[in-house]
C-alpha cells in the first residue's frame, strides 16, 4: 500500500512539474503583433530600374544540417552536429554568401539563428553581417525558451528566423505575421511564420518591395499552408495595384505552381509532393527557378547522392512587371545545409 502512495505521490509530482513547465512556456510564448516595424530610415537606397536586380535565395538550415546529417523532426534522429562541425558549416556558408554578395544587391536567407542551443550559441546573424559588411534586416520566426524534444536530447533554447542582407538602406522594412498556427500548446513551441518586406524608391518614381519568406513545413493537414498562401497572395496583389515592383523569395515548402518534375528523376520526393495552386496566383504572376535541380533534401538519413529523395521548394516569386534575366540553383549536393542555394537576375519593367 505504501509503495502505491509514493507511486501516487511520484506521478502527482510529475504532472505538476509538467503543469508548471506549460504554464511557464505559454506565459512567455513569443506572441508578435501582426506587422511590425524592424527598420525606416529617411535616406534610403534608390533602385536603378535601369540596371540588374540580382538576388541570392537559401535556407542555411542554421548550419547544422550537413550532408552528414538527419533530423529528428523528418524521421531521424539527430539535432545538431558537433560544434566542431556547426563552426565549419557556418564558415562555408558564410564564405560562400560573402562570395556572392559581390553580384548580388540582396541576399536572402532563412533558418538563420541569432542564439540557439542546435547553433551552440553562435550569433549567425552578426556573423554574417560582420562579414560582408552590411545591414541585416531580421525577422524572428522562432522564439522558444526550452523546445523540450527530442527527449533524449532536447533541442532547447531557439532563437531564429529570416533575414535580408544588403548593402542598400531601405525606406523601411517590416515584419508581417501569418494569420494562422498550430493550436495550443503545440503552438508554444513551434515557429511564429512571418516574412519580410523591405521597401525601396526606384528611380521612375515607384516602388521596389523585396521579400524574403519561410513558410510551414511540418503541417500534415495543410491548411497552414494554404492559409499562409492565401494571406501572401492577398498582400502581393494589394502591393502590385499601386505599380509597386514586387520580388519574393525563400524557402516556400511547396514546389510552384505548375511544376512537373522530371519524370526521368527517381529521386524526386514525389511522397510529399506539395504544390502551390495553379489558381491561386493570377496567371501573369512569375515563379523563377532552375528545372531539374533539387534544392532541398530529405533528413531522415545523412545524404547519399544515390538515394536520398530531392524536391525543388525554394524559388522566387514576382509580379508581372518584373522581367527574369536569369536563374540558376548551384547544386552543392547539400554539402553545409540541407537546402542549395539558388540565384536569380531580374529587371524592373519601365
């Protein structure tokens, strides 16, 4: 009878200790107004419609997702690398970016962490900023005190979210909220979705908005998914009615609208095959990419070029009066993240 009491008494002292912990988590939930504003500035860069407008688009996976890892999340089992490893991704990446920083007005990047236990504590943000010598404009998606998974070894502590890079001073730059979330409590420890918009004057009297954007992964039903489509259309096609030039880019977890994989191609990961609504976006709207090459792979096991499944998620999105020039997914065969970067060239329709 005894050892039924401490039994008892064990498992009431479990489930108050769980009870505080929730309570704790859901009194300092990371809760954003829907639109905030990150940055203004009265002198900002005017956008030549005349010349180029290049950009860099990549999920950097918060350089812990290397060819050499899984993740939990997705079926594996791992969370980070060592920091050995982490320290070598990061520097990669960030080699790399400053590389291309030199062709590129704009760089956007998402999965990127300010502070993190996966990232061990490495301002990756700074980091990268420090190193080209530019603004950041962050957006936080991913605001969670102790994330308590796996069990075995929990994430913890997460800081992190999308940011834009560049050289060029926005009139203003604002933080927009998607309108939907997982429902309490998983919503305490999941990512707050949010995109980016930066606006720049252009030099025929209008208006640039760039955008950089991560949208739901884990989200099985998918109606996360299509409402944050559904809200993005509506605010891309508000924005365009005023002539405003519009470029988004990111990591969309969704293939775009109207795409065909190569029916040549084994490896396309034709299980999780989402796509963006043909009808969502009116017809004239673009969707850049590169055909044929994966930018994005499966982490339910390290890469293995011959059988790891591939898809092709991250692109870009612009209006009608924005002309592709070029575009090109440099196939790093996920050598520093589990996303490959992906380049594109645009011009501003007079």
């Amino acid at each position: 009878m005894k050892k039924l009491k401490y039994l008892v008494y064990i498992l009431l002292l479990c489930g108050g200790v769980f009870a505080g912990f929730l309570a704790f988590m859901t009194l300092n939930d990371y809760t954003p107004p829907k639109e905030v504003r990150i940055s203004s500035s009265q002198h900002p860069k005017v956008i030549n419609v005349n010349e180029p407008v290049n950009c860099l688009t990549w999920n950097i996976g918060y350089a812990g997702l290397d060819a050499g890892m899984d993740f939990f999340y997705d079926g594996g089992t791992q969370v980070r690398p060592t920091e050995h490893q982490s320290y070598h991704n990061l520097r990669a990446i960030t080699d790399y970016v400053a590389a291309k920083a030199k062709n590129n007005t704009f760089l956007f990047i998402q999965e990127i962490d300010s502070t993190a236990k996966r990232s061990y504590g490495f301002n990756q943000v700074d980091t990268l900023k420090n190193k080209l010598g530019c603004r950041a404009y962050f957006g936080k998606n991913y605001s969670v005190s102790w994330v308590p998974l796996p069990v075995y070894n929990p994430m913890g502590r997460v800081e992190s979210g999308v940011a834009l890079f560049t050289t060029a001073e926005a009139a203003n730059v604002n933080r927009y909220a998607f309108p939907v979330n997982f429902e309490w409590p998983l919503k305490v420890f999941m990512l707050d979705r949010c995109f980016i918009a930066a606006r720049y004057p252009t030099s025929n009297g209008r208006e640039l908005v760039v955008i950089v954007t991560h949208n739901s992964a884990f989200d099985d039903g998918g109606e996360l998914r299509k409402a944050e489509l559904v809200y993005f259309r509506n605010f891309f096609v508000v924005v365009y009615k005023k002539g405003t030039y519009v470029i988004a880019g990111g990591d969309f977890n969704q293939c775009p609208a109207s795409y065909k994989p190569d029916a040549a191609d084994k490896l396309f990961d034709y299980e999780d095959f989402h796509t963006i609504p043909d009808t969502l976006f009116p017809a004239n709207w673009h969707f850049v990419y590169e055909n044929g090459v994966p930018t994005n792979r499966r982490v339910i096991a390290p890469y293995n070029k011959e059988t790891t499944k591939t898809t092709l998620i991250d692109f870009f999105i612009t209006s009608p009066n924005v002309t592709t020039k070029s575009v090109k997914c440099d196939n790093q065969e996920f050598a520093v993240s589990d996303h490959n970067p992906v380049h594109a060239s645009f011009l501003l329709e007079h």
